[in-house]
C-alpha cells in the first residue's frame, strides 16, 4: 500500500515537475568570472541564479537583459551573458573580425561584464535567438546576494545606431 501511494505520486508529481521546470524556469550554479561583477564577484563562491523560460518564450529580449543560452562554439556547454544589441542595432565590436556589426534578424549580440574575461559575441559574433533559453531574473544563493537583475546595459556598451 505504502510502495503504491509512493509510485502514484511519482507518477504524477514527475510530469508536474517536468513541465514547470521547462516552462516556468528552474535555479542553475553561475560559474566563472565572464559576468563579474554582478554574478560571482567573490573568488570563493559562486551565484546561483533563478533562470526564467517563460519570460524569453517569444524571444522578447531587451538589451542589457542577463540570459542563459547555448554556446555557438559548444552546444554542449550553457553559458550566460548580457544582451548588448538586438536586431538591426549597429555594435562597437571589441576585438571581432569587423569592426561594427549590422546585428542580424533573428538575431542578439551578447558579451559577459568582465571585458577581456569572457567568451562572447566579440568571439562568435551575433546570437541566433533560437540558442536563448532563459532570463536571470535573480540571485537566490547565497542568502546575502539575494536580489533582483537589473535590466541594464553600460554606457561604453550601447548600440551605435538603434534598431526601432
């Protein structure tokens, strides 16, 4: 009796528990110093963060937005950067083959805060929106960084021309 209740709540609770994870979002480990300084400031620890799906389902991106997508060069590997540019920006490329980008359609430039630390668009160039899976909406770990992301892009890193 006890072996049945426990097989009928797996069997319920697992497909509940799948489809919010896919759907809703789920907390992920932040590691490396490509986002520093605001995931992982500390040499010690890492961040770990609330990854939001729902919130890039239609590919509603805006610049300065922190999110998690798969890497061009590993598809493997899930890596998080800012959203720079989105597309028809023009962009100030950092060390790219060319030296300002039309960002395509369908497409996002995203770079990590720590500039020279991290492998990015300057790398790869613009992003298929189709490899971003979710938002960082915020720090849940450690308890003393808990906070919300800020949606926000620095200065030296705005599009040249924008796209309307």
């Amino acid at each position: 009796m006890l072996f049945r209740n426990f097989c009928r709540s797996i069997f319920v609770g697992l497909p509940i528990g799948v489809t919010f994870l896919d759907t809703v979002g789920y907390v992920a480990r932040v590691e490396g110093v490509s986002m520093q300084p605001v995931l992982n400031p500390g040499a010690k620890n890492s961040d770990y963060v609330f990854l939001s799906r729902w919130s890039v389902r239609e590919y509603d991106l805006k610049r300065g937005d922190i999110v998690s997508l798969i890497s061009p060069k590993d598809p493997n590997q899930k890596i998080i950067k800012r959203v720079v540019a989105l597309e028809g920006d023009v962009v100030s490329t950092l060390g790219y083959k060319n030296q300002y980008v039309k960002v395509p359609e369908g497409h996002c430039w995203v770079e990590g805060d720590h500039t020279g630390h991290t492998l990015d668009s300057n790398t790869f160039g613009p992003v298929s929106l189709g490899l971003v899976n979710a938002k960082a909406v915020a720090i849940v770990w450690p308890p003393e960084r808990w906070q919300n992301l800020e949606t926000k892009l620095p200065d030296h890193r705005r599009p040249i021309t924008r796209s309307i």
